[in-house]
C-alpha cells in the first residue's frame, strides 16, 4: 500500500490559523460508516446525531507549554527547543528530556543554553540523536522544580502548520474541557470542540461519556517517511484506563451499545488494549505503538469523530481504516468544495 495513495490538495487558506469563537461552534461533516452521502451539520448537533444509550469516549491529557525559547551560553544565539518526552523520574533533582533544538547544528554536546522569564531554566545538550534529536539536561537554581519551570516560562507547541506565534488565549484554548492530566506536546483536537453546555447536552440526551488517558507524542507531527504505509512505525505513547472506564466500556461492549471514539488518539488507546486482551478492555497503563491502517480489524469502536487530518499522514490512514480510503478521501474532496477548516483548529468529522 503506496503512501501517497492517500494525499489530496488542499488549499492553504483553509488551514485554520484561529479556533471557531465558541467552542461549540464548528461546522460537522457526518459520514454514514459503510453507504449513504455526506450530511453538512454543526458539532452542536451532535447529540442528535447519538442515541440514547450510546458510549463516547474521550481523551483527558493536558498539553504542557513544551516550547522553550532561549539563547545560548554565552554567546546569547537565539535557540528554540521542543521537549519532547523526560527521561528521568518525576523527582529527579536534575531532568533529562528528549528534544528537538534549533539551531540543530550549532548545538553540540556541552552547550549550555538559559531560558529566561518569571523564572530561569538552564540547560545543557548531552547527546545527539536520531531525525535531529539530542538529549537536554535541565535544572533551575530557584528552588523550584524544572516541570513548575517549564508551567511559568514554557509556550504552547502549536502544530507548526499554524503559522503565527502562540498567544495567552492559546493556553485555555489548545485544551480540551477534559484535560486533567499534563504529558502531551500537542491536543487530541476532536475534544477542543467539547463545552460544557455540549457536555450536558448529551447527558440529557442519555449519551454516557467516560475518559481515558492518552499523551500525545511527537509522533502526531511526524511525518510518514517510507514509499509504503506498512514500513512506517508509529513512536510509542504513553497510556492510561481507569476500572472505572474499563467496566463502562465492556459493559456497553456486552450490551451491544454503540462505543465512539472522540478522536485517533482514543482510538488507538482502546484498540491497542483490546487487541492484547481478546476484545475487552483492561484497566492499567502502558505504552502504545498501534499503528491503524486499510485493512486494521476494529473491535471496539463503533464510531469516530474526529478532525480533518494532514495528507499522508498515519492518522488519516486511522479514518481511511475505519470508513474506506476512497470514501474518507470523497468525503475531504466534499469538505474542502464546501470550505470547511482543515486540521486541530479546523472543523470535525463525525464516522456512524
């Protein structure tokens, strides 16, 4: 299966570089799973396009202002560095993480870098390693922990195909309603159009929701490099399901009740989990390598709602696995000629 069997055109001006005002306020492409056209709607229809009785479920990470900017010691260079997973222990005195640092090639181990602003975090590159990576020691002498530094001077890491500087509101804004629980570099962005008076909606409506825990990696911006879809891997992402969660998604499982993935990232969580426990779920945490492609078996997931995703891209394999490439490619095809906002700012999908 060739990757760019799955590219489409999409015109710049409709990459979304500012979220919809309200939350609730995108605009919604339902997609019948297997026949049928596609219906233009709103995601505050959504309850309306549920049943009672059925089960969503959604992702409760939380990004952390993972975006460091700074300059070297001590000939001042501008340096911008991307963390991407800590290496060491929560209470490690010093912190190791893995980042992506610019300028890459003038960063050799031994630099030392300062990032300054309500507080100041020092660094130090220790390694390089692969696609441009290095290992970056941090510690502060403020007698404040290096993730409180991080929380006070760290930006938020916008996807880089928006092209603007983050701001203030970024930092509610690139949440969903959901997030608890700190540890992604970038938001599972089919929970950003969640608000409260959308959650009640559907209670009202009798639609459970329930929370699991997926962090997002770096691997959500990393592009598929191979000629062939089954060469890509997918980096290994941290998870968690709580007995709560596990109980309500087994019995809905049981009862025949429909389960809906709010997003790839929940998506591949539950799928993941189930495929290692025949079909059912299990409560723990672990890591997740899942890679969901044409041809994937779902056990789980009876629907998806989900974002307009980059071409090429393993999450719009994800949609294509679940709805057919040609369909889900119709359906971008429909989007796009109806000037619907594409990526995590954009508008939504909704697969039944």
């Amino acid at each position: 299966m060739l990757v760019r069997d799955f590219d489409f055109d999409l015109p710049p001006a409709l990459i979304a570089q500012e979220p919809a005002a309200d939350r609730s306020g995108a605009r919604l492409l339902h997609l019948p799973r297997a026949i049928g056209p596609a219906v233009h709607s709103t995601i505050a229809a959504l309850p309306s396009l549920l049943q009672p009785g059925d089960l969503l479920v959604v992702n409760n990470t939380r990004v952390f202002p993972a975006r460091l900017i700074g300059h070297r010691v001590p000939s001042g260079g501008a340096v911008e560095c991307l963390l991407i997973a800590r290496l060491d222990g929560e209470h490690h005195p010093d912190e190791r993480w893995e980042a992506l640092v610019h300028p890459g090639q003038k960063l050799k181990p031994g630099s030392r870098i300062v990032f300054e602003g309500a507080v100041t975090l020092h660094g130090e590159i220790l390694e390089r390693r692969f696609f441009g990576r290095r290992t970056v020691r941090l510690w502060t002498a403020e007698g404040i922990s290096v993730l409180d530094a991080i929380e006070r001077i760290g930006h938020i890491p916008l996807p880089p195909y928006i092209k603007r500087d983050d701001g203030a509101a970024d930092r509610e804004r690139y949440q969903t309603v959901f997030a608890q629980r700190s540890g992604s570099i970038a938001a599972p962005t089919a929970g950003l159009h969640f608000s409260a008076p959308l959650v009640a909606a559907l209670n009202e409506r009798e639609v459970t929701v329930v929370e699991i825990t997926l962090h997002v990696g770096y691997g959500t911006f990393q592009p598929v490099r191979a000629e062939h879809v089954e060469d890509h891997r997918v980096e290994p992402e941290r998870y968690e399901i709580s007995q709560a969660t596990a109980d309500s998604i087994n019995a809905a499982l049981g009862q025949g009740r429909r389960v809906i993935a709010v997003g790839t990232t929940t998506t591949r969580t539950l799928e993941a989990v189930a495929g290692e426990h025949d079909g059912r779920l299990v409560a723990g945490s672990g890591t997740t390598g899942l890679f969901i492609y044409p041809g994937f078996e779902f056990s789980v997931i009876a629907g998806l709602l989900t974002n307009f995703h980059l071409p090429q891209s393993s999450l719009l394999m994800l949609v294509c696995a679940f709805a057919g490439r040609e369909r889900v490619l119709a359906a971008y095809r429909e989007a796009i000629s109806q000037g619907y906002r594409f990526y995590s700012y954009g508008d939504a999908m909704l697969i039944l």
